[in-house]
C-alpha cells in the first residue's frame, strides 16, 4: 500500500449529512462529500492486510484494497477502472448499499474501519463529472434476443452485461418508469432518480431498449416471450409485502409502505399521483411498523410531509451499541445504528407488538400494543407478551414496513410456469440460474428473496454470464466470485 502506516496515523472520517433543518425541507440528497484531500487520506486508511476480508464481505468481489490505493495516490481514473470491473453502477452502491464491506474491514476488529463505501461514490462521481464514463456497445453483434423482466439492480446489470456480450436486450418495465425498486422505492433523499437517468442513457446507447408500462402476463402473453426471445431472464424482485391481519387491519389510513413511498417519488418526479388524502402524513400521527431500512424510509418522507409525530416500532429487542460476543468480527454488525431519517426525529419503540388497529368511522384512530420477550429455541424466534405492558398510540396513519415475503403470485409467474421453491421464490440452479422451464432464467430477489442491492447486482451479473454461455457455448463476461462461506445475516 502506498501509506503503510496510514491506518496507525488518521482517523476515519465521515462526510456526514446535510443539517437536519435544511435537509427535511426537500428531497435532495442528505450527504454531503469530503475534500479531496481528505478522500486520499482516508484511502490511505487501508491496511496492507495480507487477507483482505471486505471482499469477503462484498457478494461483487469489489477490488476494494486496489481502488482505496490508488485514491490516496490520486489516481482517480485508475480507480473508476478497478471500480467498474466488478460493479456496473457503483453510483447505486454507494448511496444505499450498506457496506458489509466495511463490517469485514480488518481495520474494523480493533478500530474503526475504513471508508469505503464514501469513496467508492467519489470515484463514480468523479467519473461522471470528468466525462470518463462513456457507452461501451460491442464491437460484434450476435444476432441473439434476451428479455430482461423486471428493471431494478438485477435487470439493468443482466442487461447492461448481456449488451456488451452482443446480445439484443429488451428490457421491460410494468411501471410507468424504469429503475424499479431504485426508482419507486428509495426515496429522492437517499439517491436522486438523475443518477438512474445518466445510466440509462450509457445503456441505450450501448443498444439495450427499454420498454416500460409493459406488464408481461397481462399486456403481454409470456407465450409470446418465449416465441419471440433466445433467452428469458426474470428479475421482478419480491415485491410481495408481508402483512399484519390483526383485528382492525382493514380501517383506512392503514398502507403498506410499497403503496406509500412509490406515490411521494412519482410526486417528486411530477408524475400522476392517485388522489388519496390518507397517503399524506401532513399533520398526522404516524406509526411505522418495522425498523428496517424500509421504515426509516417511511421515517425520512413522513418528516418531509410534516406529520405531527411518528413513532417507529420494531418486535425484535433493541440491538446493542457494540459487538456482543456472538456478534464477532467480520459477521455483519448487529448493531444499533442511527440512519439519516432517525436523527430528523420521532420515537423508536422496541420489543413491543401491535395486537389491535382501533377506528372510527372506517378510519384507523390508534394502535393497541404490548410489549414482549424475545425467546430463542434454536434457530426459531418467539415473542411472548409481557402483562401489565399495554398501551395505546393514537394513529392517523399506520405505515407497514415489515419486510417481503418474495416474488408475487402474478400472471406472470403463473404464465411462465416456473417452478417456485420452498420459501416461494423462483428456483434457479445456483450455478446456471436457470429456472425449470428451458431458456427461462432469474436472479435477484425473485430467487434469493429480500436481500440488499449489491446482492442484486452480483445476481443480475452472474445470471447475464450464464445465459451468454448457454446461447454462445462460452462466455467472456466476468462473473462474481461464488462464496458458499458468505455470511448469511447479509440476505434476509
């Protein structure tokens, strides 16, 4: 490395966010980005470490140590180089991803660990503002048609790596737009839909076409797909949102938080919203259900609306502020953590569970809760109530954040036939990704279920090498590093 003792002498240091007052009055990014000078500094954090465990933890094998390197000797070219071989949109990674890199960081098992997720974003940053990133259309076409379904993190790598194999690839989009999750589901403040758009231009004119407002099974025959395509490739993700039937569930004000954060991004995007009053938090009292990353997007946007209060409720206890000894390095750091939309404000209750939705006049009005024990047996999870713990939240709308279930039970799915697996995802084999009907494939979340962005794209790249190699007998196109040993806690 080129500072060996870089790690012994600077400490970390984050870019932060914007401050709260400004930053809940709109939804431009909350981050804010480091001098230059201080980027190459906090390369130079990286540690000659003889194993380097963050590729462990990236399911992209990122060439992490390399790029951190060349950083800190302001090789910025170089590095965007290194970045892009293993990573298509890095842009995406580095504002949502949330860097089980870092938790595997060997800097991290005494100290605080390095940067990397901050500076994988200022080297792609960097290159789009220099003009380095540019389409690269292949050289040879193969006269060969791939349908990409789906146009979230797995569908734009499947297509952008089965483009520049030569391949012609369609991508098609139910919704009114392309990104899918990125572009409905994260909200502008966490990444601003431009950074989809620039991508989206690179990959158009690399020659993939993009067909949204297509939704195949009911606008379009998946019969018809395997007709008219060499190859299949579904990335629909799992959309299907786990529900709370508990007495009351069907009062209004009551929304899954995929009916929530979709409407706030098309009124950002000035697109048609459905007129619906209980969709707006605007002097309302709020509870959000789950504590994930999905409620703290419900958080962040419901501050935005100006609600009158949130609070956000999680069943599981409250984790701890350091490594526990079951929690050991470099596993995924189970522990407490403070998102940008938690320091904007509201409650967060932990180890309680809503047992009753009260109304009046067909409108939620409260939450009827208890608090309750966690108990292990074995790998099973049981919450038992703690009596004399009720207590009542008044609520004017209930946001539910509580997790997926997997891929929808659509048309689409039943059209294709493909064969579903215990969890109800899409099976694949895990080394062709090919599902149980010929020239049909999958990847993402629709076969690995909930999981994390660089998930999705590892799968859509992985995917993209195994359908070239079936339609050309081999495959030039890199394909993620396969570590039966990942650590699990990253997938859901």
């Amino acid at each position: 490395m080129g500072k060996p003792t870089g790690f012994m002498e600077l400490p970390r240091r984050a870019a932060g966010y914007r401050p709260v007052e400004e930053r809940r009055k709109d939804y431009k990014e909350v981050f804010t980005s480091l001098p230059v000078v201080e980027l190459q500094n906090q390369g130079a954090r990286c540690m000659d470490c003889g194993i380097p465990f963050c590729h462990q933890g990236c399911p992209l094998g990122n060439l992490i140590p390399d790029w951190n390197d060349l950083v800190y000797r302001d090789q910025w070219r170089e590095a965007l180089d290194r970045l892009h071989l293993t990573n298509n949109f890095p842009e995406f990674t580095g504002t949502l991803c949330p860097a089980p890199c870092e938790a595997s960081c060997v800097l991290g098992i005494n100290d605080d660990a390095v940067t990397i997720k901050q500076i994988e974003l200022a080297i792609v940053d960097r290159g789009w503002a220099e003009g380095w990133i540019a389409p690269m259309p292949p050289k040879v076409k193969t006269g060969k048609k791939v349908a990409v379904i789906g146009s979230g993190p797995a569908g734009l790598a499947a297509a952008q790596q089965l483009a520049r194999a030569g391949h012609d690839v369609t991508v098609f989009e139910r919704d009114e737009r392309i990104g899918g999750l990125l572009r409905y589901g994260i909200p502008d403040f966490k990444m601003e839909k431009w950074r989809i758009d620039q991508r989206l231009r690179q990959m158009e004119a690399e020659g993939v076409t993009f067909r949204p407002g297509v939704n195949i099974g009911v606008d379009v025959d998946p019969k018809q797909i395997l007709a008219e395509y060499d190859a299949v490739c579904l990335c629909c993700g799992a959309t299907q949102a786990r529900d709370l039937p508990i007495e009351g569930r069907d009062l209004k004000g009551i929304h899954f938080a995929m009916d929530f954060l979709p409407a706030q991004n098309k009124r950002v995007a000035g697109d048609p919203v459905p007129d619906d009053p209980t969709l707006n938090a605007k002097g309302k009292n709020v509870i959000i259900i789950g504590g994930g990353d999905t409620g703290a997007d419900c958080l962040g946007t419901v501050h935005r609306h100006g609600c009158a209060s949130v609070h956000q409720f999680e069943i599981v206890p409250r984790p701890p502020d350091s490594r526990d000894p079951t929690n050991p390095w470099p596993q995924w750091w189970n522990t407490f953590k403070t998102s940008s939309a938690h320091e904007e404000g509201g409650g967060r209750e932990y180890s309680i569970s809503t047992v009753r939705f009260r109304g009046e006049n067909g409108q939620v009005t409260a939450l009827e809760t208890v608090q309750v024990e966690l108990k292990r047996d074995g790998n099973r999870m049981t919450f038992s109530p703690v009596p004399g713990t009720e207590k009542v939240y008044p609520a004017d709308l209930v946001l539910l954040a509580m997790g997926f279930v997997g891929p929808e039970r659509n048309k689409l799915v039943e059209g294709f036939g493909v064969e579903l697996d215990e969890r109800g995802n899409v099976k694949a084999d895990p080394d062709t990704k090919r599902t149980s009907v010929p020239k049909v494939y999958t990847a993402g979340d629709m076969t690995r279920g909930q999981s994390l962005i660089v998930w999705a794209i590892a799968e859509g790249r992985h995917a993209a090498q195994a359908i070239d190699c079936e339609l050309m007998g081999c495959s030039d196109l890199p394909r993620p590093l396969e570590h039966e040993n990942y650590l699990r806690p990253f997938a859901v």
